[in-house]
C-alpha cells in the first residue's frame, strides 16, 4: 500500500498534532537545529542513522534521526520559518522514507491517508506520474478546510486529564488514543506552550483538514472502490491482504473497515491505467495479452505464413498426412512457431535507441515549426517523423509515455514551446489504421493515458 510508513506518536513540541495520536515527550532531541538532529543518529558501528536537507533558500529543511534511548523509533522534525514545525514518531525502519515525503513539493504535514499540505494548500496523496516534469501531480483538495487545535479546544478539554509519554514507556500497539481522551492531550499540550516565546498561536496549529470529498457519505468502502475502477472486490481483497497493486492508504479506518475517497480512488485507477505496464492493453482492448498491437500482427501473419508452408504445399503436407496428423494439430505447430517469432522482435529491434532518435526528430519539427504552432496551437509533424512515431506506438506501447514525457519537457525547456501545443502535436501526429471505430477509440483511450496529464 501506497505510503504504508505511518506515524506513531506526535512529538509534544510540534506545531501540528496528528488526531489520536500519543504525545512523547522529545526533549532530548534538539529540534531547533537540524544538523545536531542529524548528529544524534550519525554512529558508526551501530544501528543508528540520521540525516537533514535544506531547500535551496536554506529558510526550510527536514531531519530525521533514530531515537537514542529506543532505537524502535524514529524522529521526523519538519521546519517551515512561517508555519512552524511538525515533530512525529515513527517506528525506525520507517523514518528514511516517511523524511522522503519532504522533497516531493516540501510537504510539511500529511494527514488522512497521504494528504499533504506545503504550508497553504492542501493536495491529495501522490499517485498520478507525470513523465513530463518526472515526479507526481500535485492535485489541490477541493473546497478544503483546515482544522487548527482553536477550532478543536473547548471547555470539555481538561489539561489535567491529559497525558504525555515517556520513549521508552511507548508501545506503538495500542492502538488509537480515544477522541475524548486525545482532546485531554491536546489541552495538556497546548498549556506547555504557553512557557514557550516562539510557539505559534493555537489558530495557526493545524491538526486536520476536511472537505466534500472526505465527508462520510462521499467515502467508498471495499466494494464500491472496487465497483469504481471495474475490478471484484475478491480482487481489491487479495491485494489489500497481499499488500499489492500499489494501493492508496485509506482516509478513514474504523476497526478492519477501510474508506477511500472517491477522488483518491480516481488518481490509483489513472495512474494504474497510465502504467507502463498496463498501458498497452488500452491500445489493444485486451487486457490479458501480453503483446502489442504491433506484436499481435506479427504473430497473425507469421502463423498464416508457417501454416501455409507446413500444410498448402503437397510437398511439405505429406509430412504431416500420418493418420494422428490433421490441418488442427498443424495450426497448433504453426501458432506456436509463430508466436516464437513474434517475441524475438525485442531482440532485434534497438526500442531505447529508436525513441532517442524519435525524441530528437520530433523535437526538430517542432523547433522548425515553433512560430506556426504559437499561432494555431499545434505543430504538424513531418511525415517521415508521423510514421516512425506512428509505429513506435504499435510495436512499443509501454514505451511511449516516458517518450511523450521527455518530448514535452524538452520542448518547453529547450524550446520555449507550452505544453499544450506539443501535446497537441503529438496526438495529431499519431495515425494508425483503424479498422473499426473500437479501433478509433482505443487509440483516442491510448493517447489519454500516455500523453502527460494537464493537472
């Protein structure tokens, strides 16, 4: 599952708590200064490790560091110079990648399944790649609003009731602290930062965001997620026990009861269908086969070739006239010997160096027709470029977005062309001979998951 190194404990110096979560108590972890978070960890010879990064400006940065009274456990501190820091506890072999979060767009919290939030928007969980700028799309929460720890403190929260662990009291199996009991918390935590000059004000913690999509009727369960992307839910079962499919955290877990939003839901099957892998079964409808469309012809006019020549002519047939022999077992021979052929093409074929040359082709034309295409929105590709991208596509699907990928970004970067315009030129340029309008809208389906997405 997608982002499956989750949180155990907030720290009780933190800007924003995470809802149910146990308060540690982290004095002995420097968190005003991330080389010295670095240094805790940094031990030859032992099981520790610790790291930190700044951004290019140097006003933000992420640390982490083994606990070094529980080497269990690990610290993430997150610093914003505006929206403070969030201090976490994760059990230590999660730490390295829960940090990792950081660089993808500087995310200074997560909540709810992967959620994240850079300090003023909040953006759905990464799923969907693009091969254009090379990471995820950053995809805004619609109509989102934050929950800070003032819109969560009231007169039921009573500081005296609140608890704040030691480390190596801490048992992550415990299970979520109850909500009224973790309101007690976050009283308790609220009233130490009253002692502390550069605490920032209760409005400003955020602690949780909501929004349509996350409201409990909008959530999809086991079955209508599965319903929603066209798979059984015995499948969405076997990859959830089997920790498969890449599947996205769940927003909400009551007990063994997952909820997914439905927007969530959405990006896994885009980019599911977006995968490399999968992605030249959109071409050819057909989900089982393992070969493109190219391939597929291939097979076809190698097995009416071999069956030709093993059973039309008289000469080679009496080879095959023994009364166990018959024009069904020959077919058979002819497929498999066909088949054989067809998957010695990726030996022959140089696909990797074919796409450079595509790439650089393409970017040729559209450089020499630059000042058009600011005019009428697309360049028309030469028809030598057509054809060989055009074939690049039939025999090597699973290839072609990461093509489509470094074409835009080229073009934008070298050439100063927007994406929209080569995207355009791109869908234009590929032509395939349809034989039916299945065939049209399978290539139309194609083009939708290989070229970049827009947002």
């Amino acid at each position: 599952m997608s982002s499956d190194w989750q949180p155990v404990a907030n720290g009780v110096r933190t800007d924003h708590p995470i809802p149910n979560l146990p308060f540690i108590d982290d004095s002995h972890i420097p968190i005003e200064d991330p080389a010295k978070i670095e240094a805790l960890g940094r031990h030859d010879g032992t099981d520790m490790w610790g790291r930190y990064d700044t951004d290019r400006s140097g006003n933000e940065w992420a640390a982490f560091t083994t606990d070094p009274q529980d080497h269990r456990f690990a610290w993430v501190v997150r610093f914003h110079p505006e929206h403070g820091r969030s201090i976490t506890v994760y059990r230590d072999e999660d730490g390295a990648s829960a940090y990792q979060e950081w660089f993808s767009g500087r995310a200074l919290l997560t909540r709810l399944g992967g959620h994240w939030w850079d300090g003023t928007t909040w953006y759905r969980p990464r799923q969907v790649i693009s091969y254009a700028s090379e990471g995820y799309m950053r995809r805004e929460v619609r109509q989102a609003t934050t929950i800070t720890a003032e819109d969560l403190l009231d007169g039921s929260c009573k500081p005296v009731l609140g608890e704040v662990g030691k480390i190596l009291q801490f048992d992550p199996d415990t299970g979520p602290v109850p909500m009224q009991q973790w309101r007690h918390d976050l009283a308790a935590w609220s009233v130490r930062r009253r002692v502390r000059p550069d605490a920032l004000p209760l409005d400003r913690c955020v602690v949780t965001l909501n929004a349509p999509e996350l409201v409990d009727a909008a959530l999809l369960g086991v079955d209508e997620f599965a319903a929603e992307v066209g798979i059984t839910a015995s499948t969405l079962r076997a990859y959830l026990s089997r920790d498969e499919g890449d599947l996205p955290a769940p927003q909400f877990v009551d007990g063994n009861r997952r909820r997914w939003s439905l927007p969530v839901v959405r990006d896994w099957d885009e980019q599911r269908r977006r995968d490399p892998s999968a992605v030249a079964s959109v071409l050819t409808g057909d989900a089982e086969s393992s070969l493109s469309p190219g391939l597929l012809n291939l097979w076809k006019r190698l097995t009416n070739n071999l069956f030709s020549q093993l059973w039309d002519q008289p000469a080679m047939r009496r080879r095959w006239s023994r009364p166990h022999r018959n024009e069904t077992a020959v077919r058979d021979v002819a497929e498999r010997g066909a088949w054989t052929a067809a998957l010695h093409l990726d030996q022959v074929v140089p696909y990797s160096d074919v796409a450079w040359t595509i790439e650089r082709t393409v970017l040729y034309d559209l450089a020499n027709g630059k000042d058009f295409a600011l005019d009428v929105g697309y360049t028309a590709l030469s028809l030598p470029t057509e054809k060989v991208l055009s074939w690049f596509v039939e025999y090597k699907p699973s290839q072609v977005p990461a093509l489509f990928g470094a074409i835009v970004r080229q073009a934008q970067d070298e050439l100063g062309i927007p994406p929209k315009i080569t995207k355009e030129s791109l869908r234009r340029a590929v032509k395939i001979k349809a034989k039916s309008d299945a065939d049209k809208k399978r290539l139309r389906e194609f083009l939708a998951v290989a070229i970049p997405p827009d947002k």
